[in-house]
C-alpha cells in the first residue's frame, strides 16, 4: 500500500458513466489513484476496464461525472489541453502501438525528438538506458515486425518512459504472451513503480499479475464498482462473480495430485 492513506490522489474518478448507444459501459462510476499507488481494474470483457482508460486519456468523453487528473478536471479539455496532459500521462497499448517504420531504437527516441531539446547523442544515451531498463538493448536496430508480442510491449513501456511520464496507464499487459513473458513484465512494472515512484492503472484479467502489483484493486461488472481495496481484501469478497474470478484463477491440484510417475 502507499505510504499513508491521507496521500493526494492524481487521478479521481466522480459518479463517471459512458455509454454507447444503449449500452451502458461505466454507471456513477467512482475511484481514486493515489500518487505513486498501483490500481488494478479488474472484471469481464466488455465492462469498460479499457474504456475507463480512454476517458483518463481523453480519447473519449464521459456522458456525466468528472475525471480529475493531476489536480485538474479534465472532463472537457480541448485537443491542445489534452496534448499537455499526455506529456504527465501516457498509456501502453495492448499491442504496442509502434511506428512498423521506424527501429525499436526510433520508437523510443521519437518522444524526446518531439518534446526535448536535446542532442542526438544524448538521445542515444537515454534510449539506450530505457532499453537495458526493459531488457531489449540487444533488440535496438530490429523492427516491430521482428519482435514478439511481449517484446513489443517492452518496447512500447521503453518509449512510454521516454516522455518521462508521472503515470502510466497499461491495457492488458500480459494479454496473448507466454507465462515466462508474463512474469517478467509484470516484474518490470513493479520495478518502474518503485524505482521511479510513478503513479500507474494496470487494466488486466491475470489475477496473478494483479496481486504481484497492485496496492488496491477495482473490480467491475455490470457497468458498476462492486469492490475497491486490497487484493487481500478481494479475497474475502462474498460477491460470486469475484469469487468465481478467484477460483479460475487457482492451480487445478486436484488434477496435479492424480498425476502419478510411470512405475
């Protein structure tokens, strides 16, 4: 948990809904971030777990409530607002969302590039560090299209980085990777969360990934909050649909245990 429970939140959410047509996404949907916190959203597809996302974003709009960001009500921020909020903001997305055009090493230059002063040595120092942060320095001269989808989203973490963000906002981070690829990234968002005290939402359905990160936990489903605190907190939930979460997400031991060696 966060070092005290009186710490300013950087991101609230107000009573926020969305809806599209007469699909209702978020209804008075309510929750804070607090700074240097991790929050996890969990819940079924479909729920507005990414949609909660692009409001944070400003890629979409909320049909009522408001979204606070660093202090400020973002609810109807113009274009030109919206761009000075991504430079405290920024979101990986779940594949990546690279330039195909450009190296790895490109991708992750291409925002000091745009925002910083800086020279083309020194953009090659930093690009250089953020790729040893995220252990693809060996990958720096390779395309997007030669990498897989764990290592693209390394990349796009490395280019997030770049910008030099105060949170970072991940959709589905283990999403379509292998256990190890898995394991590993969400050991990388745990040592940029403590290494450089950014502020993070974590949109995922790896029940694991989310007790490895997460100091509080938000579950949503039909369009509602039905819990928000600690993963261990979630445990003792009697709601069925977190219960059922939390028992598809156990180790099948009874089947282990019937696994008998050859004689």
């Amino acid at each position: 948990m966060p070092e005290s429970t009186t710490a300013e939140p950087y991101i609230e959410f107000k009573d926020v809904s969305k809806a599209f047509g007469d699909n209702v996404v978020l209804d008075q949907v309510s929750f804070d971030v607090l700074r240097a916190e991790t929050v996890c959203i969990l819940g079924r597809s479909g729920v507005g777990k990414s949609v909660s996302l692009e409001l944070i974003m400003g890629f979409l709009k909320s049909d009522s409530g408001h979204i606070i960001v660093a202090g400020e009500d973002i609810t109807g921020y113009t274009e030109e607002r919206l761009d000075e909020l991504h430079k405290k903001v920024t979101m990986v997305f779940q594949d990546g969302a690279l330039f195909d055009s450009l190296t790895v090493g490109e991708n992750v230059a291409f925002p000091l590039r745009e925002n910083q002063n800086l020279t083309e040595d020194q953009i090659d120092q930093i690009v250089d560090g953020l790729l040893v942060m995220v252990g693809v320095r060996e990958m720096r001269d390779l395309f997007p299209s030669d990498l897989s989808t764990g290592m693209k989203r390394s990349v796009a973490i490395a280019r997030a980085l770049a910008a030099r963000p105060e949170c970072i906002l991940y959709d589905e981070p283990t999403t379509m990777v292998d256990p190890l690829m898995a394991h590993l990234l969400g050991d990388l968002i745990k040592r940029l969360k403590i290494q450089l005290k950014l502020t993070s939402i974590v949109v995922t359905h790896d029940m694991q990934l989310a007790q490895k990160l997460a100091d509080r936990v938000i579950f949503l489903n039909e369009s509602k909050v039905i819990f928000f605190g600690t993963y261990d907190e979630m445990k003792k939930s009697p709601h069925p649909v977190i219960q059922e979460f939390l028992e598809l997400d156990e180790p099948p031991l009874m089947l282990l245990t019937s696994i008998r060696a050859p004689v």
